[in-house]
C-alpha cells in the first residue's frame, strides 16, 4: 500500500502549451497494459536531460545523451518527440541494443517527418533481455494516434513496472503577467537511489527561458528532488529525467536563474519535482512508512548528504521502522560510518520527530522508549540529527524495508 498517495486526477494535471502525449498497448512484456507512451513537440521546445551515473548505463540513456548533444543547439532543429516504453530496460544489450534504441528513434521519426536525432528514447524494465522493438514499431501508430494534450494521467499509468500508482504532479505560477505551467510525471518504486534522478521523470513547462539555463534548471531540480531519495540504495542503469520548455508562456525571455522570474520559476520546477520524487518513495516496494532523515549543523551539505544516505540505506535501520521497533542505537551507528573521518560524536543531537532521544552523543535520561515507540508507529517519520560542526544541512528522503519488498523483487521477472 502506497504511503498516504492517491492517483493524480487528470483535472488537476495543467495542459502545458506545445506538449501532446499519446499512449498505446504494445504488449512490449504483457498484453493488455498501457506501457508505450509518446510525447511530441512543438517546433522551438528546449529539452535539458540528466542521466544515470551508473556507468552499466542503458542503450537508451546511450543513445539520448547522444541526440541531446547533436540535436538541440538551436531549438528549431532540436528534440521533437521522446518515446518511453515500459516492461524491458534495454539494459546489458550490448550493440543490439543500441540498434534497436535507434530503431525506434528512426520508426517515431518516419511517422512524424522528423529526424531520428530528434527523437529521445527511453525505457524501463527488466534488465538484459533483448528489446522488442518490433512491438514498438507496430504500437507507435495507435500511440501517435492518442496525442493530445491532457492525457498526462494517462502517461503516468503507462510508464509503470512494479509502482502501484501512476506519479504526476503540475502547478501555475505568475511570470510577467502571465500564467506559466509545469506538469510532470514520473515513475519508480524499486532500484532507487537516483545518483541523479530516478528511474524515469519528464517534465514539461511553457516557460521562455534562455537555452543555456534550461540544462542548468534540470540539475538544480534534480538535485533537490530526485537526488535526495532511496528506497534501496540500488542506482538503475535507466535513471532519466528530462524537462522541456515549449517557450509559449508568452513573458519576457528568463535570461538568469538569479532574477525574480527566474527564482519563481525554478521554485515551481522543484516543487513538482519534489512532489514526483516523493511519490516514488511513498510507493516504494513494500514501503509502509514515509522517512525523512534531515541532517543539520554540517560543515558542508556534503558531509550532511553523507550522513543522511548512510541512515536512508541501512537496511537495519529501515527494518527496525518496519517494525515500529525503536532500536535506534542503529541510526548512531550509522552516521558513524557515515565516513566524516574528525566527526566528533560526543556533540550529536538526535530528535525522532518530536521527541529528544540523544544529547550531546549519549541517551538523553528523560528518554522513554513508549516515546520513540509512539513515533516509529507513525506513517510519516523525520529523523533528525545535528552533528554541530557548521551550518549546512541536508534532507533525505526514504522508506522502510519490509518482507514485501524482498517478495516483489523475488517474483519481479515473472
């Protein structure tokens, strides 16, 4: 069961201005499921990707970075159309499966007179089978067929695998007199720990900004979002997030992240792509609780991300919040093998939510264990740690481990 998550509903996902999605049956894994999804778009849309670090990388983030660096210099000959697939990553396939990646990207760009290098592929799945791309082929023209512009729910239940909710999100905000939207979807409920994003994210915005800026936006969005959750410290082969800008907000160009527009529109960007990154936390495999692990007093947000991923990764610590067990000697030692070498432990401070459990490095002696208990039988978590070495802080997002999980990626080829 999802934590505290509901599906999008469609009414509240903004149509973004020269963005036309499609979705299509193409029975690329199993019959009868939505699992290939079209976005195409208008002449003079920006796109900016950011890609997984995992260097076992997929064909298609192969073939994307590609394209993305080739394509799009000017933003009339560039990016047009992504086509996503669901059911198989083209992971671990070698030349084939570059091939076949470009197959693709050549059978969008046959059916939309475009050219192949402005077509971006993606796909999710299961990793080192062969792609079936001639399901692709055949599943593009219904897909194509389907383009319109407020099918973004629709989008989010077809670029599903294990998640049990579809992911999307979108908010308005002012630019100059004129409304400016930013919706998105996502996917992801295992092999997460983005080491840039997650598994797949797309997002899309009417906003007129300057093209260098648009990359920049996307990393700085990424990294407030997609950067900060786990669910099982596994970076996937296929992570990709991508944002688009179709510039028909019709506002004066954004020329600087640092301006008032500026500011206002990457606060919208993350926003959304907080509320998409979260939502793959919440339905993460097995998940039953949402965990905030918040790290504060760092000499630098380095050393706080350092301490708040050892916490969000250890599986002891996530099995003890499955089991409502307020073992939390687990979390101390944690961020002590966090890997800040001078971390002086007789200054730590540990809050779990409200309650003070560790003073200056030992059990503070008005603690009551009825106390931690009370919170760890919570759905929603923050585990909280000042390690008083600077003002920096860092967030992280993440679950607990449960017997679900293990039973979802046992049976998860079948």
């Amino acid at each position: 069961m999802p934590v505290n998550l509901t599906a999008p509903k469609p009414a509240d996902l903004h149509p973004v201005p020269g963005v036309r999605v499609g979705i299509a049956m193409a029975g690329v894994r199993k019959a009868n499921r939505k699992d290939l999804v079209a976005f195409v778009l208008d002449a003079g849309t920006l796109v900016a990707g950011v890609f997984t670090q995992n260097r076992f990388c997929a064909a298609p983030v192969q073939v994307c970075r590609e394209h993305l660096a080739t394509g799009n210099r000017d933003g009339q000959e560039g990016i047009r159309a992504l086509v996503i697939n669901t059911g198989n990553a083209n992971a671990g396939t070698g030349a084939d499966g570059l091939a076949r990646a470009r197959r693709t990207c050549e059978a969008a760009a046959g059916l939309l007179g475009i050219k192949p290098t402005q077509v971006l592929p993606f796909s999710t799945g299961v990793i080192m089978e062969q792609l079936p791309v001639e399901r692709i082929e055949a599943g593009l023209p219904a897909a194509l067929g389907d383009l319109a512009v407020s099918n973004w729910a629709q989008a989010a239940e077809g670029i599903m695998t294990t998640d049990t909710l579809p992911k999307a999100a979108s908010a308005q905000v002012t630019i100059g007199g004129k409304t400016v939207t930013v919706t998105g979807i996502s996917k992801g409920a295992g092999m997460i720990r983005p080491n840039m994003a997650t598994m797949l994210g797309f997002l899309a915005t009417d906003a007129v900004i300057a093209a260098p800026l648009l990359q920049v936006l996307a990393k700085q969005a990424a990294d407030a979002s997609f950067n900060r959750i786990t669910i099982d410290g596994d970076t996937s082969t296929n992570d990709s997030f991508v944002v688009m800008a179709t510039q028909q907000a019709g506002h004066a160009r954004i020329d600087s992240l640092d301006s008032d527009d500026g500011r206002t529109l990457a606060a919208a960007v993350t926003q959304v792509a907080q509320q998409l990154a979260q939502a793959i936390v919440r339905d993460g495999e097995g998940a039953t609780k949402f965990i905030t692990v918040q790290i504060d007093g760092g000499r630098d947000e380095a050393e706080c991300r350092l301490a708040a991923y050892a916490i969000a990764h250890s599986p002891l610590v996530k099995t003890a919040f499955f089991a409502s067990d307020p073992n939390l000697g687990r979390i101390l030692a944690a961020v002590g093998y966090a890997g800040i070498a001078d971390l002086d432990q007789s200054r730590i401070d540990l809050f779990l939510d409200d309650v003070a459990v560790v003073t200056d490095g030992g059990r503070r002696a008005d603690y009551r264990e009825e106390d931690g208990a009370r919170v760890m039988k919570q759905s929603e978590i923050t585990v909280r740690i000042d390690l008083k070495r600077g003002g920096a802080s860092a967030t992280v997002w993440t679950c607990d481990l449960s017997y679900d999980y293990v039973k979802i990626n046992a049976d998860y080829r079948s």
